[in-house]
C-alpha cells in the first residue's frame, strides 16, 4: 500500500513541478518572478514536450532504465531548487514536491526494476529509452 501511495505522489509531483516551473512565473501576488511572455510560452512548451513520450518500442533494460529515471528526478530536483532559489517558482511549493522526488528517487532501484510486472515495468521498459523523460514515462504508465 505504501508503494502506490508513492507512486502515486510521484506521478503527482512530475505533473505539479512541471507545471509550477511552466506556470508559477506568471502570478503576480505570491511573490515569485514574471518571465517574459517569449521566454513564457517556451518554458509551456518544454513543459509539454517532456510529457510526451517519444519512443514507445522498447526493449527493458534495468541499467539504462534506472539511470535514465534516476538523472531525470535529479535533474527535476536540481532545476527546481535553481527556480525556487531564483525566486521564479513557490519555495514552500517546491519543498513540498521535492520530498515526493527525493522518496521516488530513493524507490527507483536495479532491484525495483528487477521486481516490477504490469505498468511498473511498462514504466521501466518507457525509461529503457534515452528519448523519454521520467515525467513522461510515469504520466503514460500509471502503476
């Protein structure tokens, strides 16, 4: 139970931090930065693209599946904490997602691949992939 419970805050978190980096910088009363409509409107793109998946026949790999989820969260942690520094996204808000990362980060594992049947190894075989992006992979394959 506590394993769909992350899970499920993961697919969360992808979805919220995405969306708070292509979005937040357009509030005005939180306090956060406004990007210009130009540099707006390519950050709403981004954000669409890394939801999409790009290569859908793939062979699992475990290796290169938790090395490609492992490098995306990180990244996802690391570009937050940038934009929260920055004043361009919530610091509350990006704390609050990145503890569901950092508990995704800890989940995805050689072992965990290994294990996984069903959407969970549609997940891994998705990472198996350079093309994907983990927000992707983990928005198609809701396990």
């Amino acid at each position: 139970m506590d394993h769909i419970r992350i899970t499920t805050a993961l697919r969360a978190s992808f979805a919220s931090l995405l969306l708070a980096c292509a979005f937040a910088a357009t509030a005005k009363d939180d306090g956060t930065k406004q990007l210009p409509p130009d540099v707006q409107a390519t950050v709403e793109g981004i954000a669409q693209g890394l939801l999409q998946v790009q290569e859908t026949d793939v062979e699992l790999s475990c290796g290169k599946a938790v090395e490609n989820a492992r490098y995306g969260l990180e990244t996802m942690l690391e570009v937050g904490q940038k934009n929260a520094d920055g004043g361009y996204i919530d610091r509350a808000g990006f704390e609050a997602q990145a503890v569901k990362l950092r508990a995704a980060l800890a989940e995805v594992t050689p072992q965990d691949c290994a294990a996984a049947t069903g959407e969970k190894e549609a997940f891994y075989r998705c990472m198996s992939s350079d093309y994907n992006h983990v927000a992707a992979c983990a928005n198609a394959h809701r396990f």
